[in-house]
C-alpha cells in the first residue's frame, strides 16, 4: 500500500522519505566487527533491504563488497536516509554535508549530546539548527536505530528482524526497545514499525503519534516514555488517535528513583507528574507495568477481535486453573456469569456426570478431541457471553512429546511406529484446534484467548492461513485476563460518546 505525501508530511518535515526510504547512506561505515557503522551496516545488508546502501568511510575503499564513498556529498543519485554513526563533534559538519545532498531523513546513532552534560545540550542545539535549516528529519540523537519491515530495512545494533506486521512501537529506551523486538521476533509478533526515539531533539513521541496515526501499516501503538514534555498536547493527541488505533505506555520514571534514572538516561528532567495513570485512562491509553504486558497487549489487539464487553466464558481442561482464571477475572472487573441449563445440557453430552456443570467449565481431562470445541462454541453463541478464556487445550502435545521420548528412552522394545503416530495425532489435533477456534471468532466476532498448558518454542501466536485472526495462547491465566481486561477497558472507552476536557 502506497502512502501519499501529503498524508505523511506534516510540520513541513519529510516522514515518507525517512520511514520509507528508497536509499540509506552509513556515514561512519567500518569494517570492524562490533563497531556501530559495522552493526548497522551489516544488519541492512542481511536484513534484505532492497534500496541503494552507501557506505561513508574516509579511509576505506571497499566494505561488504560495497564501494565506499569519502564524503557523502560524492555518492551520486539521491540518498533518502542516514544514519551517522561518528563521533559527536563530528556531526555538524556531516549534516551540512547531508543537507548539500539533499538528505530527507538523519538516524544519528551518536551519544554525547544533552544526556551527558551542558556541553552536549548546546551541541544538540547547533544540529538541530542545521536539521531545521536544511528542512531534514532528525530521529535521535542517542539512537539504537529503527527498523521498518514493510521497508525491508532492519537498522538497529540488534540483529533483530521481527515479521512485518501492524504493531508500531517507539522507545525512548534503545536497549529497552531492542530487547521487546527480540522478543516480538520470538513471539511471532508483526511489527509495522521499530524507532529508538533517543533524546528526541527534533521530534518527540506526539510527533510519532501524528505519523504513526495515518499510516496504513499500523493498528496498534506502543510508547515507553520517560517524558512528553507538553502532557496536555500527548494526551489530546493520544486520546484522537485511540479512537482509531489503541496506544499502549509503558511509562518509566514513576517513581522518584526512576525519574532521577531517567535523568541521566536521555537527559529528559521530570516534569511528568501532573500525568498520572488516572489522566491515561481519560485519554483512553492502556498503561503497562512491565515491559512484557506491552507485548502481551500487542498480541491481543492485533491478533483477536474486541470484546463487547465484560462478560467471560471459562474453559478448562483442569478445575484448578479455572478457579484462579475466575478470580482473576472478579478482579479486573470482569464478570463470569452462570450458565443456562440449555448450555449446561448441550455440553454436559459430551463429559462425564461429575463435571462441573457451570462456568468454569472444567472438561476434567477429557481426550475427546471435539469437547473442547464444541464448550467453546456453546459459550460463544450464547448471547450472555462476550469472550472465552480456555486453558490448557493447546499444550498437552509437549507432554505428549516428553512422554513418547521417555518410553524410547527406556523401553527398547518401545513400538516406534505407534509412537511416531501418537505423535502426529497429538500434533494434528492441536493445529485443528486452532484452525476452528479461528474459524469461531470470524463466526461469532469474539475473542477465544487461549493459555498453554506448556511452553513451547512455537511462541504465543498460531497463525492460520487466510483468516483474519489467530490462536493467541499466553503462558499463564493472570496473562490471559490482563490482556482481556485491557481490551474490555479500550471498548469501554471506544464506546463513550462524551468526553470531559483534559
């Protein structure tokens, strides 16, 4: 999908040609293994990115089998982006170079500017004096990079390269960030958009905000932020746009050993206390404690659909888990409702006289491979229900797998055929599983929100080829209902027709 210009410059600043750039220029390129100009250069290459790279070195000729230009004013043809990668007092003059050049786009990866000392604040200053005057973006300075897969361009010191997807995610953490898009890769989360935000000298968080709220790649939005500066302006920002596209804060510096943390971390001073949690909610953004519950929401609201409200249905191969997933569920707010004798009757076809016949609805281990879907369907047809919670369906074939490897392991007359086909069977019935439970929530527009009975190395998302959701299976129950809370809370707040002023 192609993005137009006018939708994506505002503030005459050219976010088209940074966030999707046909050309990338390394002015810092090296040669040596754990250097920054080798890292980022060497992640763009093997990352696949398919435009123009031109590496900037003064004493090199030739790395990764490119040429190398001098200066970056000798590249010929356009450069869209750099990334700079040089020390910091030798910047000014390489963005002069950039803005001879006609350079839209700076990723400066560089430290040593307003996080260190007064020194460097001035500095910071000078470069955005000469962004400004040369109308070029300027992303950083204090960077780990970006990375846009729907560009084909992974630009971080971590060689990550998450899957292209609809959830964009700004940092004002680079490691915090990295970290999280390592996990995304791992987890099967797809990324629109990756960016170390850094000091935030040219633009800030609500500037990313107002791209990020036009671009047709993105669904969801996900902020760690240790400041805002105009708290008024994010928060009228963020409240328009969460209309649209959810926005999920980590927030850092809650505390005061974290606000003075993040002092010395980006150089960004206090000032935030005046935005509380309660604000957030006024303005419909769901907040995160942890770095883990931003990618645990991320999956909820790209992968399933909303609830229309607070209603759950529990499903659950053990009685256990079903009591702790209830009372989680009490806890945030979310109510689990009896069951009407016509759903008790229809289920209780399929189970034994002593299951538990309410909701929870425990299947008491059951190997029926047709209860679970049929407990899921009843609930989600009944109209007193607004999503499922069901608990270790998806799972047991990792028991099942320890098992077959312990009995040939131990039983040298162990039949391998008859195992190998347990195996197959144990496999196939959870891909099945997930295929219809997809198939459900198409049906019935309902979120099924399912929790592992064991860990596995598939991740916690399923996908199932040309459906619009996909199996979300979290590793706990508390997992499975904060991320359903959350996701009750932003309908709840979709669903107001009047605002109060912030």
């Amino acid at each position: 999908m192609e993005i137009s210009q006018s939708q994506t410059e505002f503030q005459g600043l050219p976010f088209k040609s940074a966030f999707r750039p046909e050309s990338v220029a390394v002015i810092g390129a090296s040669p040596t293994f754990l250097k920054w100009g080798h890292m980022i250069l060497t992640n763009i290459l093997a990352g696949g990115y398919e435009g123009r790279v031109f590496p900037v070195n003064q004493k090199e000729d030739l790395i990764c089998g490119l040429s190398v230009y001098k200066e970056i004013g000798d590249i010929p043809g356009a450069v869209d982006l750099a990334f700079i990668t040089i020390p910091a007092g030798k910047v000014a003059a390489a963005l002069e170079q950039c803005g001879r050049k006609g350079v839209k786009g700076i990723v400066l990866i560089t430290s040593g500017f307003s996080e260190a000392d007064d020194e460097g604040r001035r500095l910071e200053e000078r470069i955005v004096k000469i962004c400004r005057q040369w109308n070029m973006l300027l992303i950083g300075p204090n960077t780990m990079g970006v990375i846009l897969p729907h560009s084909k361009l992974f630009a971080t010191a971590t060689h990550a390269r998450p899957r292209k997807g609809s959830v964009a995610f700004i940092s004002q953490s680079g490691n915090l960030g990295n970290q999280l898009i390592l996990w995304a890769q791992q987890q099967g989360i797809g990324i629109s958009a990756f960016v170390g935000s850094g000091n935030e000298a040219m633009i800030n968080c609500i500037d990313y905000l107002e791209y990020l709220e036009k671009d047709p790649y993105t669904r969801t939005i996900l902020l760690y932020i240790e400041s805002v500066g105009d708290g008024r302006k994010f928060l009228e920002a963020a409240r328009r746009i969460n209309r649209k596209k959810p926005i999920i804060v980590l927030k850092g510096g809650r505390t005061e050993a974290g606000n003075n943390a993040a002092a010395s971390h980006t150089g960004s001073l206090g000032g935030e206390a005046n935005i509380t949690e309660a604000a957030f909610r006024q303005a419909g953004i769901l907040t995160s404690k942890v770095p883990s519950e931003l990618l645990d929401f991320s999956i909820g609201f790209s992968c399933l659909p909303l609830p229309r409200g607070n209603r759950v249905g529990i499903v659950t191969l053990g009685g256990g888990w079903g009591v702790v997933t209830a009372d989680g569920c009490n806890e945030k707010g979310l109510v689990v409702p009896r069951l009407p004798e016509h759903i008790i009757a229809t289920i209780g076809k399929y189970l034994p006289s002593f299951w538990s016949r309410g909701n929870p609805v425990d299947l008491v281990g059951t190997r029926d491979i047709e209860v679970p879907v049929v407990a899921v369907e009843e609930l989600l047809k009944w109209e007193g229900i607004d999503a499922v919670i069901c608990l270790g369906i998806v799972g047991r074939h990792e028991l099942v797998r320890l098992m077959i490897d312990s009995a040939r392991r131990s039983d040298e007359r162990a039949d391998s055929k008859f195992l190998n086909q347990v195996e197959s069977i144990s496999s196939g019935f959870e891909n099945d599983y997930i295929e219809r439970v997809t198939e459900l929530m198409e049906k019935y527009e309902k979120p099924v929100i399912g929790v592992s009975l064991a860990r596995s190395d598939k991740g916690t998302i399923s996908r199932v080829e040309g459906k619009r959701y996909k199996g979300v299976f979290y590793q706990t129950p508390e997992d499975a209902v904060n991320v359903l809370a959350g996701m009750v809370g932003y309908n709840s707040f979709l669903r107001k027709r009047s605002f109060y002023p912030l």
